[in-house]
C-alpha cells in the first residue's frame, strides 16, 4: 500500500489530501498516526483518533459517492486537552448530527461508527458550500504519565 506524504508538519499540526478512492482511508489513517506521534499521544487517545478518522473517511468513500478524482481533505490540530479534527470531502452533504443512530447492521457489519465518533468527539461545525462538505470535530483527551490512559468521555 502506498503512503501518502504528510503535506505539513509543525509541532502540533499534520495536514493530508488523499485522493477519494479505496485507498483513501490507509492514506489517511498514516497522516493520522504520524500525527498521534508526533503529538506524542498516549495509546487510548491515539487509538480513538484514528478510528473516529477512519470511520469518517470510509463513510465519505462508501457512502458520499465523491466524484472521481476528488480528494478528502485531514487536518488535525493538538490542542490543550483536546484534538480538533477537520475533514473536507466533495461526495454528498451529509450532516452527522442530523442522522439517528439505527443500530449495527448485523448482516454486513458496520453501523456503529457514526456513534463512536459522536461518543468520542464533539461536532463544533458542519456545512456544505460549493460542492464541498466541511466537518470540524473536538475530540477530548488527556496524556498521563506517558501512558495515555484516556476515560471514556460521559455519554
């Protein structure tokens, strides 16, 4: 599998535009590890990162229908005590706050990653312009010890 090279770095920031396609979550989920290290993330903080990333990502390929050539942008930014999340995508508008949750499909599975990324993180901004879909999360968490132990945020 190829990887994408990470566009920008700075000490707390990691940018990415994978093309739209099927290989577009490993581009991504690389983008987002690099960020979890260079972040210096423990391990629950950075396990959660990047399934809240990956689920979004893999919704945007099977679901958003995004035209061919089209590309996802990642942008992740490490607050104090909290990572904020901004994906770009040109598939379907698709505001995650308006759908309600109908359970895991049990006869093709998934289902549930809409949930874990509303349990894990908080949307700050949604909208749809010009052809382009714009989701900006907060996701808490907090380092301790060098380990990483992160409680789940209350639901």
């Amino acid at each position: 599998m190829a990887q994408l090279p990470v566009l920008a770095q700075s000490p707390c920031v990691v940018r990415a535009r994978p093309a739209a396609d099927r290989g577009a979550v490993g581009r991504a989920l690389a983008a987002t590890r690099a960020f979890c290290q260079q972040a210096e993330l423990g391990r629950d903080a950075a396990e959660r990162l990047v399934i809240v990333v990956e689920e979004w990502v893999a919704n945007v390929v099977e679901h958003g229908a995004p035209p061919p050539g089209s590309r996802i942008g990642l942008r992740l930014v490490q607050g104090s005590g909290a990572i904020r999340i901004t994906m770009t995508d040109a598939g379907r508008p698709f505001d995650p706050r308006q759908e309600a949750f109908k359970g895991p499909n049990l006869e093709r599975g998934g289902g549930a990653g809409l949930e874990l990324l509303r349990a894990w993180s908080r949307v700050a901004a949604y909208g749809s312009r010009a052809g382009r879909n714009r989701l900006v999360l907060q996701m808490p968490y907090r380092n301790e010890g060098g380990g990483g132990h992160n409680p789940p945020p209350p639901v």
